[in-house]
C-alpha cells in the first residue's frame, strides 16, 4: 500500500455563509504533486471569473514552476501543503491534508481522476446524444432512480479478505457484491484510453473476487462498454483499431473469466431494472 496526501481547493462566494465550493484537488505521494481544477467551476455564477482565473494560475505555478527552495518548502512534504493553505486568501482557501491508502499497484493518475470525480466533478449530466449510448443510459438511468442517493457506491475499493484487487467505478452491495465498471468511448480519449488500459488487471483479479468463501456473500462482475464507431478527434485510422483491438481483447478475457459484458441500451436498461430492485427505496 502506498500513502498520499490530498487537499481539496475550495472557493467561498459568500465568506459570511461560509458554504465552500469544491473546484480543484491536489494530490501529493510516491515522489509525484499534480492538481486538477474544475473546468466548469468559472462558469457558475457564484464564481467570480477572474479572481478563479488568478488562483488557478497561482496553483498551477506553484505546483508546476520552477522551484523556489528559498521561498517554498520540499515539494513532496506536508510543509508544502501547509504552506500552500497560508497564502490563501480571499475567497479561495484549502481544505486540511487528507490521507488516503491505495494498493502500489494503482497509478498516481487513475487515483488523482477517482479523487476529482467523487469530490470536485459537478453531478453527472447525461446530454440526448450520450443517452443513445450504454454508459450514457445508465448515468441517465443512475439519476433518475438515484442510485446513488439510495446506497450504489462510486469508486470504492473492490475487497477480498481485507485486500484490496481494484477500484471499481460502481458497486451495489445488497444480498450479493454486484461490481462493475466502463470504458465510455465518447468522452475524452485520455479517459477512455485509461478505462481499456486498466482492464487486463481487473480481468486478473476477477477469479479472486468471484470466487468468493461460501461464508461471504456472492459476487458478480459486469462491464458496460461503449461501442467503438470512429476515432476520437486527431486520431489516427492506426491508433484507432489498436484502442479498438485493446478493448475487444478485454472484453474477451473478462467474459472469460466469468464475467458480463453489456453493450447495449437494452441490455444496460435490464441491467439497471436490477438494481433498481436491489437498493433500499429512496425516502420521499
């Protein structure tokens, strides 16, 4: 297991109300700092945009220039942290270092994304054309029966005899351990590149998970999966069918290994009837 350290960047509109926005987090652990701010929060009308504009060059400057040893402490330390916290001001301020304990063989970026969509990403949104496709129709689906709200868990650790094999982008846990996660094709290619890369692991680790001790309760796998149906933007035709390659290739070995995979609306529609059935009902 490997420790970072995380700070989420709060912006406070209003310092008498004092209810904070979550807008940006910065991770620090295993020799690496990054940050990642919010693309959408300038855009909400509590936000001033030029002071956010300030302060996200301030910390991309802070994390990213060159170092200053005389005015700044070691990067890779909590002083840095500390340091960081006192020189803001204003309506910007951070939160105190968080910890957080992940498996060494979890990547310092797949950590940092998982950190930023549970506690900096605005609530998902499905538009009409991400709808049309199987991950798009389960977020939509997700909201409209609050999944979530009503105890579907968002990347948590997927746990065999206190260990952790992968963080799975759902789970429901309710008379059965159901895990699941997706490669959504429509996004942004660094994401989906990441989602297909990290496949082959999860596909490893999922005789261990499936297989669970009579004592504990059954689990089940399933990955929802866009269809690939043109490449991403810039993408070369070459680039373009090794992704394509990847992600059949994955698919194969995890329904191999005993899982589902579900590729269409209909087969996701089922698959959220399911849960749907499986979660407590939400108070009214």
């Amino acid at each position: 297991m490997i420790d970072y350290r995380y700070v989420l960047i709060r912006y406070v509109p209003d310092p008498e109300r004092m209810e904070p926005i979550n807008v940006g987090i910065i991770l620090q652990g295993n020799g690496r700092l990054d940050l990642r701010i919010s693309p959408h929060a300038a855009k909400r009308k509590e936000v001033n945009t030029g002071v956010f504009g300030e302060w996200r060059s301030f910390f991309k400057e802070e994390i990213h220039g060159d170092a200053a040893p005389l005015f700044q402490p070691d990067r890779s330390t909590s002083r840095f942290l500390t340091h960081l916290n006192a020189l803001c001001d204003g309506p910007v301020a951070l939160s105190r270092p968080l910890m957080v304990s992940v498996d060494s063989s979890r990547s310092f970026e797949e950590l940092l994304a998982s950190l930023y969509d549970r506690l900096v990403a605005p609530p998902e949104s499905v538009s009409p054309s991400v709808s049309m496709r199987p991950t798009g129709r389960f977020r939509q689906l997700s909201e409209q029966h609050r999944f979530v709200e009503r105890g579907m868990l968002r990347y948590s650790h997927v746990m065999v005899d206190a260990k952790s094999l992968w963080t799975a982008y759902r789970q429901v846990v309710n008379g059965e351990v159901l895990a699941f996660d997706k490669v959504e094709v429509a996004n942004f290619i660094g994401y989906t590149s990441n989602e297909i890369e990290r496949l082959p692991r999860v596909a490893e680790r999922l005789e261990t998970f499936l297989t669970a001790p009579a004592s504990t309760k059954p689990r089940r796998y399933a990955l929802l999966a866009d269809q690939f149906v043109q490449p991403f933007p810039d993408q070369t035709d070459g680039e373009f069918k090794a992704m394509r390659d990847d992600l059949e290739q994955a698919v194969e070995l995890i329904t191999k290994r005993g899982g589902t995979v579900l590729r269409s609306r209909e087969d996701v529609e089922r698959f959220a009837d399911e849960i749907d059935a499986k979660l407590p009902r939400a108070a009214s």
